[in-house]
C-alpha cells in the first residue's frame, strides 16, 4: 500500500519570502501521480499542482513549484514571494497511474502554513 | 457556473438515525468519489464511483452507503452502523476515473 508522509505540522513564512513544504512517498509503483491541494478556513479542498511521475521536468504553476525527486521518492512543494492568501493547510496527495487500480487519492497528514506579516 | 455543490454545509445526526449528504456536479464527470477528513488527518476514501450505477468501496466504507443512479448526482447516506460519524465529509469528481480530482466545499457533520 502506499503512503504519503508530510513530516512538517507547521510552517511560518514572511509576506514576499520563499518556503518549502515537504513530502515523501512510499511506493513499489513506477508510474504515478503527485499532488499538492491547499485547504484554506473555508476548508474546501483546491487543487495547486499536478506532477506525472514519468515526466522528469518539475511542475509549475505561477508562484508554486515543485521539486520531484522520483529515486528518493520525494515531493516538496516551493511557494516564492509569499502572500496572505496561500495561508492554509496544504496536502500532499499520491494516485496510482496504473489500469485497473482504484482511482483514490492517497493523502498526507497536512501542512499548516501561517503567512506573516 | 459549472462546479461540485454539497448540501447542507451542516448536519446533525441523533443517535441511530441515518442521514443523507448531497453532491451534485454539473461538469459531465464521469467518476465521483465522496471521501472524510478527521482533525489531524488527510482525508480518506469512503467510496467511489465511475460511470452511473456502479460504485466500489474505498478504505473506510463500513457504515456508509451510496447510489448513483444519474451522472451528476453521488449522494452519501450515514447509516447508524456507522458509530463515529462527526467528521467534514468532502465530495469530488473527474472526467474519469484516473483523471485529477476536483473538490465541493464540503459537509460537517455533528452527532447530537
């Protein structure tokens, strides 16, 4: 089974700074995908990024970027000049790109990031 | 406007009383997946389903029911067999089933 791992509970960053939110995975899988979601205090779940596993190139998207790591089974999450806005809990979120697996996302525990003035 | 909708934001449950939580998607997905979210932890699968009339069980189904009887509605029913309830139940959906998930805002449930 796989499992997704955040081993941060809280991060602090200053408005206009630079943090990085960690994520390992286990899996025996070769192909797969990663995902982080933010879930701001009205708790709804949204989607920041998406990386296919065999694709080698990090994922980006605007302020947020991705470091994979595929060997070391890696994920972290990279949110440059920082805003009040990206204050949230943010998941790491595993799904096999096997056929015939069920479609489930595998979560990780959290990360709360607090945005500081 | 094409989005995931969940009703009600808040529901309360009586002991042995069984309740039903909506999620309605008007963007022709075909799978719908309704997973829980305990404090402190990720969320976890309940159940899932790919086209219409037909649905598997996820990691946590014991306690739990669905149907899916038209493309865009997935609702999940609460059963009394299910003795710890109070939870954020979180409903998505995909244009299929390996696709990426997109969420609704949620329901909070509460046991009286």
């Amino acid at each position: 089974a796989q499992t997704v791992t955040q081993s941060q509970p809280e991060m602090s960053v200053q408005e206009a700074e630079t943090v990085t939110l960690s994520c390992t995975y286990d899996t025996s899988e070769s192909d797969y995908y990663l995902f982080w979601y933010k879930q701001p205090p009205s708790r709804q779940m949204i989607l920041v990024i998406r990386q296919e596993a065999y694709k080698q190139q990090n994922a980006t998207e605007n302020r947020f970027s991705v470091n994979f790591q595929k060997a070391a089974k890696s994920f972290s999450l990279k949110i440059s000049d920082s805003q009040l806005g990206d204050a949230a809990m943010y998941f790491c979120a595993y799904r096999s790109a096997m056929t015939g697996t069920a479609s489930k996302l595998t979560f990780g525990t959290g990360t709360r990031l607090q945005v500081t003035l | 406007d094409g989005g995931i909708t969940q009703s009600p934001k808040y529901l309360f449950r009586k002991e042995g009383q069984n309740v039903t939580l909506s999620c309605e998607q008007n963007l022709n997905h075909d799978a719908m997946y309704w997973y829980r979210q305990d404090p402190g932890q990720g969320l976890r699968l309940i159940y899932y389903s790919q086209i219409v009339n037909d649905f598997q069980k996820g990691d946590i189904a014991e306690g739990y029911s669905v149907s899916r009887e038209k493309k865009e509605s997935f609702p999940l029913t609460v059963t009394s067999a299910q003795k710890n309830p109070t939870a954020f139940y979180l409903c998505a959906s995909s244009i299929f089933s390996r696709e990426t998930q997109y969420f609704g805002p949620g329901t909070r449930l509460l046991v009286l």
